[in-house]
C-alpha cells in the first residue's frame, strides 16, 4: 500500500507542469485602451481575446492570461466610443502588449468624453452644461461661459458688453464666483471672451435666482465656476488660433503634482488697421479691446483623505485706437484699462467619516483706470482679501448638514480728477440731457460761461463683510426634498455697520419618474454701491440693498434626451440706491445726492425644452416672458426698468455628421429696451446750446432685435492628436439691430447708432 501511494505521487508531481501549461504554449495579452486623438485612459472596455475576456482599469489597462497561441479575434467594446475589431497573433508563451485606439461616437467629436455621475438636484433654477455644449455653440467662439447667456433668465446686453442682466435686474446684482470667491469681471471688454479658458472650467452652474445660502451679497443671479483640477495620467493640451486671438493650455504630472496652465492674448489691434478703410474725410479710426488672461493651478493629494491645490489667475483689458494711418491713432486720446489677479489655496479634508471640510482662502489686487483725455480721470485700485470654511455633515442617506463662514475684507484707494460740484442746483443751471448745451447741469458754470476746474480727490476706504450660512438637505419617503437655509451677514462700510438675517426654503417634489414640482423663496442683500458712498460725493450712510424672490415651475423628461423646465418668477427689490433730490440745511444748502429710496420688481416666465448631447445632436430652445420696473421714489410713477426686455427667445441646434464634421446655428430674437422719447427741444442761452423735451420713460421702445448664428467645424483624428479648423459667423444677414439713437445738437435729426454687423471669424485648435 505504501509503495502504491508513493507512485502515485510520483506521478502526480511529474504530470504537475503538463496539468498547469497543457501544450507549453500559453501567452499573456496586455493592452492599455485609450482614447484616439487624446491619449486618455477609458474605464471600462471590455477586452475580448477569443474565448478569453478582460475589462480596463482606470489606467485603461487589461491583461488577460492563459492565451492560446495562434490567431484569435479581438474586440473591444466601451460605453461612448466606436468598438474596435481585429485579429491578434501571439506566438508560444509571447507576452504582447499592444495600445488599443478607440474612436469616440460621433467620428471627429473633439471633447474629452468623462463619465461623471449627475449631482443631485436640490436648487429650483439651477441650469448646468455639459462639455460638449459649452463648447460649440455657435456664435460665442467655443467659450464657455459666452453659452450660458443663451439660457433663460439672462437679458441680451446692450452692445455686446457682455454684462449679466439676469431677470430684470442690473449688471450689479448678480454675483460670478470662481471656486467659491466672488470676481470682479468674467468677460473681457466690449463682449470680449471670458477671462478663464475653456480647458481649465470642470462645470459652471448658472442660478437665475434662488441661489441657496451659501452665496450672498447679490440680490440678482449667480454663476458658480468650478476650475479643473487637472489630468494625472498624462500630459494633454491644446492651441487655439483665430482672427482675434490665440490662446494656450496644457495639463500633466510633475514631480507628484498635477499642473494646470492656460494663456490667452488678444491682437486685434494689430490686424484691424490693415482692414479700416480710409474715409473722404481720412483716416478711419476704431476703438478695439487688447485683452490677455493666465490661469495656473497646482493640485497634490495628501493621503487618503486630503487635497490641496493652489490657483492663481489674472485677466488685463484696456481700450487702444485702431487705425488706417498710425499718426492719426496717436492723435486720439484713450486711457480706459482694467485688471485684477487672484491668489487662492483649497485645502479638502475628510475629517471622518461622512465630515467633510473645505477651507480656502484667498489674496486679490483689482485696478481700473479711465482718461477720456478730458481732464476728468479716475484711478481705483482694490486690495482684496477673503477667505471661506465650507462643512458639510452627512447624518444618513436622507440627512445631509452644511454650514460654513465667509469672510471678505476690501481695501480701496481712489485717486481721481473730477469736476467742483455745486452744493445745490443754480436757478438758471443748464440742461442735463445729453446733446444739449456744453454743460450736464452738474459741473459749475462760471460768468463767462465755462465750466468749473476739476479737482484731485484722494481716498482710502475699506469694507469688512462676514457672512454665516447653514442649511440642511431633507429627503422625505414620498419623494418630497426640503432644503430651509438662512444666512447672516454683517457689513461693515463707509458709516454704517448693518446686520442682516437671509432666510431661504428650497422645495422639490417628484411625483413620479418624469415629473417634478418645484418652488422656492428668499430673502437676499448686497451692500450699497461703492461708488455712491463718498462722504463728498456721495452718502455715506446707506443701507444694504434688498430683495425677496420667488419661484415655482416643474420639470418634465418628454422623451429619450429631450426634456422640459418651466418656471415662473417674482421679484421685489426694495432699498435701491438711487439719485436723490433731498436737500438739508446746515451752515449751507447740502444735498443728499444718493439714497435708499428705490425700488423694482421683476415678473416673469421662463421655458427651456433641451434636447441633451448625443451621437449626433443637440440644443435647446429658451424663452423668457418677462417685465421689470423701477421706481426710484415712492411718490414716482413705476416705469420700465432701463434693460427691461419683454419677450426673449433664443434657439441654439448642432449637429454631427459623419467624416468629423459638426454644422450649427444660433437664433435670438429680443423685444427692444424701454426709451425716453424725444419730442423736441429748446434753446438754452444760458448755456448756449438746446435741451430736448421729452416724454415719459419707457413710453417708447427701441426695435426688435433679431440675429442668425451659423458654425461649421472640421476635425481630423490622428491617433495622438487631433485637429480642428472652423468658420464661426455671428450675425449671419447683417441685421442692422440699432442699439441706441443719435440725435443732432438741435434733437431735430436722429439716425441709428447700429449694432455688431456680420462678423465672420476663422479659426484652427489642436488637440493632443
């Protein structure tokens, strides 16, 4: 017995390499699955070598083992990309490695394709984009942040300016914050592009209104920027040329952190000279923006738990004379520049278990200069710093606390030239209506008739803000969603030191898989106008600004990709800064000149049907219905507010073909702003010139405006980089579109002052 045994675990032993490699010639198949034309890993694919099968890590890497040797199929399949089909020969006991190129659907899409999971809707008017979309919209140059302002809610702004005038309220009101902390500007001059490159955004959130308590101080809308935190797998980047500028961006590891850059520099100045033609009278002579941006982040983790990154950015404009002969455009003086930079960290801890706390402060510098070569000029220049703790508790699957501190401390130094201002308004003072006489009514005229010298004003004032927010996240079986809010805010300016209580409810109710009802309200403030609180030119002493919004709407899925959001809105502002007429007196006449006496209110409805991004298409249509008034004194008649619009309808639509081509077009139809008509006018011998009489404001309108969008693009796909050539044409018939009327010094003849004409622009990107 014991000899049988021992045989036969000879034999075993020696049979132990046969059982394990039958024939000996089992190979190993290795691939890394990217993306072609980025070189960017894909979760996910599932790899098929014959029988044998394997799904990619987040490094886009397979092995599958125990490989037959000879020829087998190869497929791979992955969510988003074209599968790819081939025939792999391994020789006996090879270890092959291959890089597998997937072609992303849609042939020639020129965006990187991530698969995030969509964040729960909590807000009632929130309004997101995808990358896709943010990028092709025909009529703002692929930037990003040029596409939000064709969703509802946003007003068309006034010769291109490129200001927000979201649901009835001024450029002021509504707030941009990147990372968390409030920015001066977010587009450059004249309806310039952004100041942040397209690259470095992760998401951008637009709230028409009913923002929750974490952002205060704006009692209009809100955008919320999120920047990127950068790619770790590998280097990528682009270049993107066109007529008006060129921009750079790259992303990548180095020594253990992840990099983020971008630059862009506008050179307009230097090629429209060769495009004005000369006049009868001479030179032509145009007044063009000359813009650059950076943006430079550093991201490292720390453990498990931490991340930390480091943002700087900074954004410059200033306003230069183009013109065909460069004599002439030295003899035109133009002195109008802004900037400003920012310094911030982000430090990201979990702190346990369901804790979680960002903490992120921040150091800026603003400046802005303006000469008209007049004599009047103004120099302010704000040191900025900030800081904000944002927590977040998660007690249960249907319990969720936030809460958190926001600090602002501003510092500002004014140097300007203006005119000696009277301390009251002279009996015989002349018009005030442009294009009249050579006074405004507000500069002092002297016995020959000329004004009053201009005198220095120097001025160091500072702003100290503090806000506190809390609010809690509920999630009641029915499927009921509660979000109550309040926010406390104590301002600290000029003479007053007021405190403020903000509270907001959030209401979500989804009756079933399609539906949802929402509605929401709340209170908001922003401290007043910094520019209406000099002790001598100014008040001092006025109040924060209000405003209680309301909203109520419901979502539908009507189809696959297509849904609908329809929401009415209220809005009554109260406490509005406004000129004031008062006069008090002391050891002399003294006016007010500004006062909390305004106020307004904003009605509405809005309507957006999207069509979500897919293989081939996708757009939306928006449509505002919408009236805004002001009134700037209790015993004033309510009028028309200046950028009230009525009726604004915008239908933006892109499609892919095949061969890597992408065709779309933008249409915006608006109502005209309100206007001031004028009726005639009269001779001032005062001032020696005439004044206009004119009717009520807002008893007339200007015409509608109306403009055709159309983009083309072209992209080839290498398998390491790729390349994109496109023609982008705003204001496709050349609507004249007048955004104002000009009248002689006699306001007796009038022609259109027109809008931006047909405006086509070439451009290549490269991708790698």
């Amino acid at each position: 017995m014991l000899v049988a045994r021992a045989t036969t675990l000879l034999v075993l032993m020696l049979a132990a390499p046969a059982l394990a490699e039958p024939d000996g010639l089992e190979s190993i198949y290795h691939a890394t699955v990217v993306e072609r034309g980025t070189r960017r890993p894909i979760l996910g694919a599932t790899v098929t070598v014959g029988e044998a099968v394997g799904v990619s890590a987040a490094d886009g890497t397979v092995e599958i083992e125990g490989v037959a040797a000879g020829s087998h199929e190869l497929s791979v399949i992955a969510g988003g990309f074209r599968p790819l089909h081939d025939t792999v020969i391994l020789e006996p006991r090879q270890r092959l490695e291959e890089v597998l190129r997937l072609e992303p659907e849609g042939v020639g899409n020129p965006y990187e394709t991530v698969v995030r999971a969509e964040r729960p809707r909590e807000e009632v008017a929130r309004r997101s984009l995808g990358r896709e979309e943010l990028r092709s919209v025909p009529g703002t140059f692929g930037d990003p942040l040029r596409a939000i302002l064709n969703l509802p809610g946003i007003a068309r702004a006034p010769f291109a300016l490129g200001v927000l005038l979201v649901r009835g309220t001024g450029p002021d009101d509504s707030a941009v914050f990147v990372d968390g902390h409030e920015v001066p500007a977010i587009y450059h001059f004249l309806g310039g592009p952004s100041v942040l490159n397209a690259d470095v955004l992760e998401r951008i959130d637009y709230y028409p209104g009913s923002f929750g308590a974490r952002f205060g101080r704006a009692i209009g809308g809100a955008i919320d920027v999120g920047t990127h935190p950068g790619d770790a797998t590998g280097w990528h980047g682009d270049a993107e040329v066109d007529l008006i500028d060129t921009s750079l961006f790259a992303e990548g590891p180095l020594f253990g952190f992840t990099v983020t850059a971008a630059a862009r520099r506008s050179y307009v100045d230097a090629i429209l000279p060769a495009f004005l033609p000369d006049s009868e009278d001479g030179a032509s002579v145009a007044v063009v923006p000359v813009y650059w941006d950076l943006q430079l982040r550093v991201d490292r983790k720390l453990g498990a738990r931490n991340r930390i990154s480091f943002l700087v950015f900074g954004s410059d404009d200033k306003l230069d004379v183009a013109s065909s002969d460069p004599d002439a455009a030295r003899d035109v003086e133009l002195d109008a520049h802004v900037g400003f930079w920012r310094a911030q960290a982000t430090w990201k801890t979990e702190i346990a278990r369901g804790v979680t706390s960002v903490f992120s402060p921040q150091i800026g510098y603003d400046l802005l200069t303006l000469d008209a070569g007049t004599g009047t000029s103004v120099e302010l220049g704000f040191a900025s710093y900030r800081a904000r703790e944002d927590l977040s508790f998660r007690l249960s699957p249907a319990v969720e606390l936030r809460a958190g501190l926001d600090l602002e401390h501003l510092a500002e130094t004014v140097t300007a030239m203006v005119p000696v201002l009277p301390n009251y308004r002279t009996l015989n003072a002349p018009c005030s209506h442009g294009g009249g006489g050579e006074a405004d009514g507000n500069r002092e005229v002297n016995d020959s008739g000329d004004l009053g010298d201009n005198e220095r004003v120097d001025r160091d004032l500072t702003y100290t803000n503090l806000g506190a927010w809390a609010e809690a996240v509920l999630e009641i079986p029915g499927g009921l969603k509660l979000i109550p809010g309040l926010r406390f805010e104590r301002y600290s300016y000029a003479e007053v030191d007021p405190f403020v209580v903000d509270p907001r409810l959030t209401l979500r109710y989804s009756l079933d898989d399609k539906t949802t009802f929402k509605t929401a309200l709340g209170m908001y403030h922003q401290p007043a106008p910094p520019q209406f609180l000099d002790a001598e030119f100014g008040n001092p002493r006025l109040d924060p600004e209000r405003s209680e919004q309301y909203a109520a709407g419901f979502e539908r899925v009507l189809a696959e990709s297509l849904t609908l959001d329809v929401q009415a809105f209220y809005s009554s502002r109260s406490d509005l800064v406004v000129l004031s007429e008062d006069v008090t007196i002391a050891d002399a006449l003294e006016r007010e000149l500004f006062s909390n006496d305004g106020e307004g209110r904003s009605y509405g409805l809005e309507v957006l049907v999207r069509h979500e991004p897919t293989r081939r298409l996708y757009g939306w249509i928006s449509y505002t219905l919408s009236r805004s008034e002001m009134q700037t004194s209790p015993q004033r008649p309510a009028k028309p507010f200046f950028f009230d619009q009525t009726h604004n309808l915008i239908v933006v639509a892109s499609y892919r073909l095949d061969g890597g081509w992408e065709l779309g077009t933008r249409f915006r139809l608006v109502s005209g702003r309100p206007e001031t008509p004028i009726l005639g006018s009269t001779f001032d011998a005062d001032s020696g010139g005439y004044c206009a009489e004119t009717g009520q404001p807002g008893d007339q309108r200007g015409p509608l405006f109306t403009q055709l969008d159309l983009r083309i693009e072209k992209t080839w796909t290498f398998d390491l980089w790729r390349f994109s050539a496109y023609l982008d044409v705003q204001n496709v018939y050349n609507a004249q579109n007048p955004e104002a009327t000009l009248h002689d010094y006699r306001f007796r003849d009038h022609a259109p002052l027109p809008g931006l004409p047909i405006l086509p622009t070439l451009g290549i990107r490269g991708r790698f």
